[in-house]
C-alpha cells in the first residue's frame, strides 16, 4: 500500500407502487409474515371495526447448492421487501433486498452478517450482487470489452457466501424498491435521508431475523461507501455496533473528485490514473512502459504531490522555465501533447483526457474502467458521448438480474428494475453554496472514536476514473485520525477499475483480502 500524501500544499478543504411478487413459502425467521391459522382474527383482535393496514406480501424463498473446489455450499435465498415508517409510523417505503444464508450453520446468531449496496446515487446493488460477492455471477471478457448476447450467470467460485451471510439492498427508488408515493421521495433522495432509511432497513432486517449478535459488515461501492461511511457513525449512536465496513472504489470526500474553478484537488489526484491509463494504452515513452506499474506509480505520486501541484499552486506566478519543465513532463506522463497541455492550463479534467488520449486512433476511453475503448459517433469535440465501460457492463448485468430474479430465485413482477439512476430525479448532498462538498471520511472518523473495534477494508482499481485510488489515499490521509486508530485501515489496490471483480485475477485477490478481513474483524 501507498500513501499518497500532500504534506505541504496549501489546498484548503472549502467550501408505483410496491412490486407483486409471488407468494413463497412463509419464513418468519427471514422476514416473512406467520401462517394464517397462527393470525388472531381481525374481528377478535385489537382495533377490531378500524380500517386495516394492507399485509405485507410474504417474501420468496427458494433452495439452492453450489458446487466449489473442493466444497459445497448449500444455502436458502429469500427475496421480499420490508417498510420503512416515519416516526408516526406511517409507511413512506418499501426497500427490496435479496439475503442469502448458508445452511447447516448451528449457531446462525454468531455467523458474520453482511449488507451490501452500490452507489448512484440511483443504483441499485446489481454490480456488487452478480459481480463480486453473489454465488452466481456474470463473466466479463479478459479484454475489456462487452461480451456478445445471450448473456448467461455463472457459478461464482470466489463468492463471499463463505465467509458471511450476505443481504443485498436496494436503497428507495433502485431495483423495486419505491417510495410509499410519489411526493414521498424527496425524503430519501438525500444524503441524510438515504442514510436513515438504509440504516432503518438493517435495524429491522436484523430485529426480524434474531440477528443482533452477529458479527455485522456493510460494504458499500462508489456511492455506497459516502452511505457506508455515513452509516457506520448512523448505527453506533442507535446501539448498532459494526465489526467492519469494506469500502469498494471509495469517495467520501467529494472535494477530491469534482473538477471546478477553484479546486485544484482533482488534478492532482487524478494524474497517477491518467498515467497508468496512459501506460496500459502504449502512450507513454518506452523507459515509462518498461517499469512495473507499482514503481511508475510511485513516480508520478511523488512528481504529482511536488512540482505539479507547486505549479498548480504558483499559477500565473510560475516563471517560463518552470511551466516548460512542468509541460513536458505532464506530457510524459499522460501521453497528451504539450500543446494540448499548455491550452488547458495544465489542468486535464477528467472527460477531456478519455477523449484525448485516443484521438488519433478514433478512440475514447473509459471513465469507470479506463481499460476500456469506445467509438464515438463524431470524432470531433471535447468530450466522450458515453462511457465504454457502463456500455459494456450495463447489458449483461441487466439482462441476467432480470431473468435471476424471476427464474431462479421465483421472484415475479411486472415493475421495472431500476438498474441505474431511472429511478432518482436529483439529489441532494447536504451541502449549500457553490464551494461546498458532501464528506462523509468525518462520520467514519468519528464512528471509529465511538466504535474503537470496527475494522475498515479499502479496494481501489488503478484504472478507475470515477473514484481513482490517489483520491482514496488522500482522504484516508486527512481524516485527522487518532494514531491508535490507523491500523484500523487496510488499503489494496488492483489492476482494474471502478467494478475491480469484472477482471477475474483481482476478483480472486479480492476474495482474498476479504477472506482474511472478516476473519480479523469478526470478534470471534
């Protein structure tokens, strides 16, 4: 692991109704409702005459083996929906999940407990579910392209169902998950919001499931680590203790990953990505291609941190000699041309190096996974029309979650699936003015202070653009962390992207490293 750390610079932190599914077998124990004989009649009960709550529908439940080297797990999937209540308790949400428990465990109440989601914010927990953590799972190409329809699911050999059982959320207005109506949204389209209804969702899933004394991990991805973060410090002021968050391409301070007049953060921190980007296209010098990428890096962390950012800084201040100095070595490290360089100021935002590096060649490159190449409609103009890294995942992952759903697992309904953001229009992040930025890397300090025990793994891709691992680095540098409290973190980082498990050797590493973390983490 390296620390990326900037000990000197003077950059100031400023500023529809709920889905039908089909009725599966009742399980109290996993959230369902009991059988009908064992219900006390309305007409002899409490509040007999008043108007009834609709019951909620029973969730799905299905059997299932997987067969891994050497082992086979044998375990149950349910699938349903559980509310979320105001505090008059009056029913505002209803949020999907799918929760898989291994079976033959005899004491369920000491086995680690695991939510996971993804970011957006308007994702639903797809990636994370069919690509890294999941016994099934959607293979990718080695070579950073989309594979060709049909799109099929495979046994996932590297399924962290052997460590945990696993919960996947989809957080209101993802997957089916809904707002009670429509004028209701505006509550969980928010930072605070989202965080008070994932985290009402985790009380009651482990209230239901008599599993409040089980070692408790959330991860999150993207997005879903700012709510990650944001939960672990939620939870503990509640009495909800967590043995470990897993942040996967991590972004809590969002100051260092939006490019503006005025926040010179980005540039920095950006540029080892464009440089490794740059290296794994063949843009760079031969002397620069020839190195090990963790040494390469290492370089231009260091050039970044020191003269670049002094530049950044020094502004029109900088004399003739030195802007040269600094153009040309910008050019060697990104593949971009010192003229190119030198009209954008020396700044390179994010959207104009994907269009840039390739230019040439007709090619752009990828913002989620910059591996990947794409063609735009005009080779003309500033920026890419798409991400080829969504454009390659997006289809597979939609097309077998769909069909998982319904054929596998037995859940049916006529409601969309959100995938990606079709179901979230705006959100706020809790900050005012134009110089603020959302940070939840405080709530996570702070739930720390509160929580001296919770252990937190970080996963970043070299090859990341949305959420680079320099930007990561950073962060966990400037948290203000007690010093009792830093080997709390354990940082690794992959040769991929923002989805690292879509490339399958660091699928395997990741596995690994979570292996080991739980193991470390669980208390037991």
């Amino acid at each position: 692991m390296r620390r990326f750390l900037l000990p000197w610079i003077g950059i100031l932190l400023l500023h529809q109704p709920p889905p039908v599914a089909s009725q599966g077998s009742p399980d109290p124990a996993s959230g369902g409702t009991v059988a009908e004989d064992e219900k006390t009649p309305a007409s002899e009960g409490p509040g007999a005459g008043e108007e009834e709550e609709e019951p909620e529908i029973e969730p799905t439940v299905t059997h299932h083996t997987l067969e891994l080297d050497g082992r086979t797990l044998i375990y149950t999937a349910t699938v349903g929906t559980l509310p979320i209540k105001d505090e008059r308790g009056e029913e505002t949400g209803e949020v999907f999940y799918v929760a898989y428990t291994l079976d033959g465990v005899e004491d369920r109440e000491s086995r680690p407990l695991m939510f996971s989601f993804n970011g957006g914010p308007g994702s639903s927990s797809v990636w994370l579910h069919l690509g890294a953590l999941g016994p099934k799972r959607v293979p990718m190409p080695d070579d950073a392209t989309i594979p060709a329809p049909p799109y099929r699911l495979v046994p996932n050999e590297q399924t962290w169902l052997t460590e945990a059982d696993l919960v996947f959320v989809d957080p209101i207005g993802t997957g089916f998950s809904r707002a009670a109506e429509p004028e209701k949204e505006g509550g969980f389209f928010n930072l605070r919001g989202d965080i008070a209804s994932v985290g009402e969702f985790i009380r009651l899933f482990i209230t239901r499931n008599r599993r409040w004394t089980s070692p408790l991990f959330v991860v999150g991805e993207s997005y879903g680590t700012t709510r990650a973060a944001g939960l672990s410090e939620y939870l503990v002021d509640r009495g909800i203790a967590l043995n470990g968050v897993i942040l996967v391409s991590s972004v809590l301070n969002f100051q260092t990953v939006r490019f503006g007049d005025g926040n010179d953060l980005p540039y920095i921190l950006f540029l080892p990505t464009y440089a490794a980007t740059a290296r794994f296209h063949g843009r760079l010098p031969e002397a620069s291609q020839d190195l090990p990428l963790a040494e390469f890096l290492d370089e231009v962390e260091a050039w970044a941190s020191g003269p670049y950012a002094r530049a950044l800084q020094m502004g029109d201040l900088l004399s003739d000699r030195e802007r040269a100095d600094v153009l040309d070595r910008l050019a060697g490290y990104t593949g971009l041309s010192p003229e190119y360089l030198e009209d954008a100021g020396l700044r390179i935002e994010i959207q104009r190096f994907c269009k840039e590096l390739l230019r040439d060649r007709g090619r752009t490159v990828g913002r989620l996974d910059s591996r990947f190449k794409g063609i735009d409609a005009s080779p003309a103009g500033d920026t890419p029309s798409f991400d080829p890294s969504m454009a390659a995942i997006r289809p597979p992952y939609t097309s077998t979650l769909n069909q998982y759903l319904n054929a596998d697992l037995g859940y049916e309904s006529d409601v969309p699936y959100y995938i990606l953001g079709e179901g979230v229009r705006g959100w706020d992040y809790g900050v005012s003015g134009a110089g603020g930025y959302a940070d939840t890397a405080s709530a996570l300090r702070d739930a720390l202070a509160k929580n001296p025990h919770m252990k937190i793994l970080v996963a970043s891709g070299y090859y990341d653009l949305a959420t680079p691992y320099a930007a990561t680095e950073y962060t966990l540098s400037h948290m203000g962390l007690d010093p009792e409290l830093r080997d709390n973190f354990r940082v690794e980082e992959y040769e991929s992207g923002h989805m690292m498990y879509i490339h399958e050797p660091s699928l395997e590493a990741l596995k690994g490293h979570v292996s080991s973390f739980i193991g470390e983490a669980d208390g037991l």
